[in-house]
C-alpha cells in the first residue's frame, strides 16, 4: 500500500491474530500505530490453541475452504481472497517459521508450537514500530470522541485518527475474550447480534450411572447424523468425548451451529449415532442374532462385535431392558442410536463464538457506516467456523482488510 500522506496515527485495541495483523499492515502503511490489550500480554488464546499444535490453516481448495463459513460465506470470501491459506503460509515462512500439511489437510507449524512463532512475530512488530500497552481494558470513548482506557495507574484517555477494534468474541474470558466491548459499542449505536457458543459442547441427560462411570471416554470411528428443520443435514464420521454433563470433541463442534440453532428453534436437537460405521447393518443383525446360549448381552456383544464398554452403556441409556433382548432392536440401534441434546454448554466454555457485529453496519474496509474511522476485526465480527484452521486464518484476513480500509480512509483524509 502507499504511504500515508501524513503520519497517521492509529489505535488497535485488541492483541490476538486479527490485532496483530492489522497493527503489521498499518505500520508497513506508513502509519504510526498503538496497539492496547487488557491483559499482561497478547496472544494469550493464541498460545492457548497452539497446545494441540497450532493449527493455521487448511490445505484444501478454496472453494472447499470458503464454504466452511456456512451462512456467512458471502462476507467471509472477500476477505480469504486478501489473505488466503497459501498468503497465510507465506507469510508464516517469512518469519522463519516452516509448516507442514498434517494427513488430514490441516496446516501446522513444523515444531507444532504457537510460541515461536508468536516470539518471531512480535520482534517483528517491535522493530517496525508497533507500541505495545499491556493492562489498558478499552471502556468507550469521551464525548470530545477520545479513548478511554481503565489501567492499573487508573483511567487515561488516547487519542487516535482511526480505531480498529479487534476484541475477540466472548469465550476464554479468562484469557482477555470476554466480550466487554458491546457495551461501548451499543452507547455509540451499534448493536451486535448476541453472541452465542460456536464449536462448543452440549447437555445430555446421561443416567448418574453412565456420567461417572465414563465420563471422558472417547467415542472413536462414529458417525454423527442429523437433519434439522429447515432441511440442513450434517453426517460425518469422527469421533468425540463423554463428558459429565454430554458430549463434546471435534464431531461434534463441526455440527455445533446446526445443533444450537435447533435447540433454539425447538428446544433440543436429536442426532443418531452409527457407533459401528465399519459394519453394514446386515452384518450387525447377524452377529447380535447369533446365539448366545447363557451369556449376558453384554457380553455377547463384546464377544461378536468387540463392543467396548462405552458403546454398550449408550445402548441401555436408550433401550430399557426388554428391548435389550430384542436382537433387531439392538441392531438397529447400533446402527442409529438416538441422541437428544438438550442445550449448548455455556459461551465461555466455547472455543469460539458466533454473533457480534453485523457486517451489514460495515463497508467493505470494514469501518463502521455509523462511525466513520472506526473498524472492526476478528472474531468479534459476526460469523463463525468450524475448527481445522478455519477460524485463525479469516482472522487474520479480517486484520488484514480492516488495516487496508483504515489507510484507504485515512488518505481520503488527508
């Protein structure tokens, strides 16, 4: 991008990917930028995901690629196409950070650690100018249109020509995601549509029995199907996790937006489970119908079908005991068991979230159309995605096309 005509100087509030990137692209912009965060350091959740390996992005096509962000795809497009996987890995490179693609298409960092990468890019940052201000939490702005800022010294005010605000959604409160910048908003005349769980888990009325016996075993190789009101239908093979109060793992946080927009619609969603994807439901029938002579169901199903203890507890959260004895009836719940979720476990135990701003109050830089010189990134804008790299990399595009939107505005300016 050219430079400023002037130097510009730029607030950012907010230190994860979509902060950080667009502190980057404004700095290489010409501007000045500062960039504020309410905790000790920045790149907490960043760090936090990169403990199971940091997943970056995803290697399939794009077409593939766009249509994870679901309903949102229209706005999410433009900006994937400014920033995409391979520019994502490129730029991953340039700091001295090699990735691999992992069998399953997802991209990670070759050392399948957040820090060093997180380390490169901050000296980064610093040498190109970029201020960092730990511990100043953003509560609004004066009525003379200067930031306010709560710090451990007290309140002080900053001043800035633009303001890009790339707070993060409302899970990890813990980590600086806490959702506080409705607020500040809403005075101003922006309401963000409410900010619900995204790749979150659910409640099941498990039996006491089966919550503790197995809570936190997984259920692997299973086939998670449901079709919602509306006709949307998800089936996937995967695996999950018992939890005390449900279920949750990846197949179940790829399904997660139909599943809680379900229950919002009617109050709980029911999904069936192929707990023996591998076998054809003519084989199934056969080994449960094989005599058994004394042997206990149980036991019969372990011996023909190696079913493990999980899988045979889920059948009798399902079928009482007479229907226990019915061998087609077991069948052919092992092959559909019917599983009712009754609500999604609360926003701050979610990976993510879904809500936020609308990108209907937003122009294609990303500004505000009620508040010239204010834009928004991140997650805190309202769309949402699966795991698999998804989520990181819109991002960080997001930061990158609020970035270039502020320096288009601000040479307008000038």
């Amino acid at each position: 991008m050219p430079a400023m005509t002037k130097l510009s100087n730029v607030a950012v509030i907010g230190g994860g990917p979509a902060g950080l990137m667009a502190a980057e692209r404004l700095v290489a912009a010409g501007c000045t930028v500062d960039l504020y965060d309410a905790m000790p350091s920045v790149g907490r959740k960043f760090l936090l995901a990169g403990r199971g390996g940091l997943n970056l992005t995803h290697s399939e096509p794009f077409d593939a690629f766009a249509s994870r962000y679901g309903e949102r795809r229209a706005q999410v497009e433009p900006l994937l196409r400014r920033f995409d996987a391979d520019a994502l890995r490129a730029w991953t490179h340039a700091l001295g950070i090699e990735t691999f693609v992992g069998t399953s298409g997802r991209v990670f960092p070759r050392e399948m650690k957040a820090a060093p990468l997180l380390r490169a890019w901050l000296h980064r940052l610093r040498a190109s100018g970029v201020r960092l201000h730990m511990r100043h939490r953003w509560t609004g702005w004066q009525d003379d249109g200067a930031l306010r800022f709560d710090t451990p010294q007290g309140g002080t005010t900053v001043r800035a020509d633009a303001l890009i605000l790339a707070c993060g959604g409302a899970s990890w409160p813990r980590l600086g995601s806490d959702g506080a910048w409705v607020g500040p908003l809403h005075a101003r005349g922006v309401t963000a549509a409410p900010l619900r769980p995204a790749n979150c888990g659910f409640d099941v009325a498990w039996t006491s029995f089966f919550a503790e016996r197995f809570a936190g075993q997984p259920l692997k190789s299973v086939v998670l199907d449901v079709r919602d009101r509306d006709g949307r239908h998800f089936r996937r093979k995967g695996e999950f996790v018992v939890t005390s109060t449900g279920v949750e793992g990846s197949l179940v946080y790829a399904a997660s937006a139909l599943l809680r927009d379900e229950i919002a619609a009617i109050g709980q969603a029911t999904v069936t489970l192929d707990l023996l994807s591998d076998w054809t439901p003519e084989r199934v029938l056969a080994a449960v119908a094989h005599p058994r002579g004394s042997r206990s169901m149980g036991s019969h199903l372990k011996s023909r079908l190696n079913l493990d203890a999980v899988r045979s507890a889920l059948l009798h959260e399902v079928l009482d005991k007479a229907a226990m004895q019915d061998a087609a009836r077991v069948a052919a719940t092992l092959k559909a068991l019917p599983l009712t979720l009754l609500r999604p476990r609360p926003v701050d135990e979610a990976i993510s979230t879904a809500g936020g701003v609308r990108f209907d109050d937003l122009d294609e830089g990303l500004m505000l159309r009620g508040l010239p010189g204010v834009f928004c990134a991140g997650e805190m804008l309202d769309w949402e995605a699966p795991t698999g790299g998804y989520l990181l990399n819109a991002c960080m595009a997001s930061g990158v096309v609020a970035a270039e939107g502020a320096s288009d505005w601000l040479r307008r300016q000038a």
